[in-house]
C-alpha cells in the first residue's frame, strides 16, 4: 500500500522496512458498513482527553495533543497527529520541539470523500516502530479522537496485531468512543479483506 497523497509531514519515515511487515491471519467474513456501525453503537460517553486503548497506545484529541504537561506525566515519546496541517488542531512538529518526542503527521479529512488508506502503511509502520522503541508510548489523535485518529490505530491493530476488524473495534470500544465516517469503514472493511 502506497501513499500516492502528497499531505503528510516528512518529520518522520519508516527506516526498517522489514520490521513494518503486516501478520497475516487466517480468512474471515467481514461484516457490512451497516453490520459495523451497529457493533460500534450510538452509546456516547465521555471519553477522557486520551485513552490508552492498547499497552501503550493511546487515542485522544486536540486537547491532549496540547497538554505537553500531561504527555511527559504519561511518557508520551511519539504522536501521530491525523488532522495535520488542516487548520483543525494547532498542534504540529514544532510545537513538540522542546520535548523528546517523535512527531509523524498525515493531512487527513473526516469526509465521506476522503481516502484515508493511502496513510495506513505509513502510519502503522510508525505506531510499530514507536511500540517496539524502548519505553516507546504513542498518542494518536485528531480533533476528537473519534473517527481519523481511531482509524489509524484500528488499522494499526489490524495489520500488526493480527485482529480483524471487528475485534479492533470491540478492543478500542471497550476503552474509549469511536465512531469513523462511513467511509474509513469502508475502507477498514477493504484492509481486512486483503488481510
């Protein structure tokens, strides 16, 4: 999967491509849009500004990206900013300058219209190699956390976790609302098909 989409930050590249090998599991039925947005549910609760969804991992929105006080009392050392460079957070590279954190950022869009597997390589290979640093805590996260940055670490326990799709959502729901557009669905449902 290659990014054909020029909107993402060059801060950060994938250095070890053998180590960015997606598992591979065995074949399953995947479930409708319908099917899935069923399983996600309307239940909204109040999530936390971030959640840690997996050891390690955490999904939150703008308001944690910013709270660089908050990141070093978690041990934050990479962010995954899914909203970059779209004028809706205003957290970006160099707003982390003076922390020892590893900044990866894809200009993504909460729209029907948008392809936001064109960042899935990319963005799993960095949440990968963030998880296998020493000490290695990640936050991903967009304006809400909700749909964009969800994705992207739903996509991420797909292709490195070795889950399909619907027990990523059930593992991230268990700790924390998400509900991507109709059209990141789709495009989780085409991911774990080629899985």
């Amino acid at each position: 999967m290659s990014c054909t989409n020029p909107h993402y930050c060059t801060e950060w590249r994938c250095s070890e491509p053998c180590s960015c090998e997606p598992v591979r599991r065995l074949a399953h039925n995947t479930p409708t849009v319908c099917q899935l947005q069923q399983i996600l549910g309307n239940k909204r609760c109040c999530p936390n500004q971030e959640d840690e969804v997996w050891p390690n991992l955490y999904l939150g929105d703008e308001y944690s990206a910013m709270d660089t006080d908050k990141l070093q009392c978690l041990g934050i050392t990479h962010i995954l900013n899914a909203a970059h460079d779209t004028q809706e957070v205003s957290t970006e590279a160099i707003y982390y300058k003076c922390l020892p954190i590893t900044y990866f950022g894809v200009q993504a869009y909460n729209e029907r219209t948008f392809d936001m597997s064109c960042f899935f390589s990319d963005a799993t290979c960095f949440i990968d190699q963030a998880m296998r640093t020493p000490g290695g805590k990640v936050l991903v996260y967009s304006v809400k956390g909700e749909s964009r940055a969800a994705t992207l670490v739903l996509a991420y326990l797909m292709i490195y976790r070795n889950m399909c799709l619907v027990d990523a959502i059930r593992t991230v729901s268990a700790r924390r609302f998400i509900y991507p557009n109709e059209a990141f669905l789709q495009q989780l449902r085409c991911l774990d098909m080629q899985l």
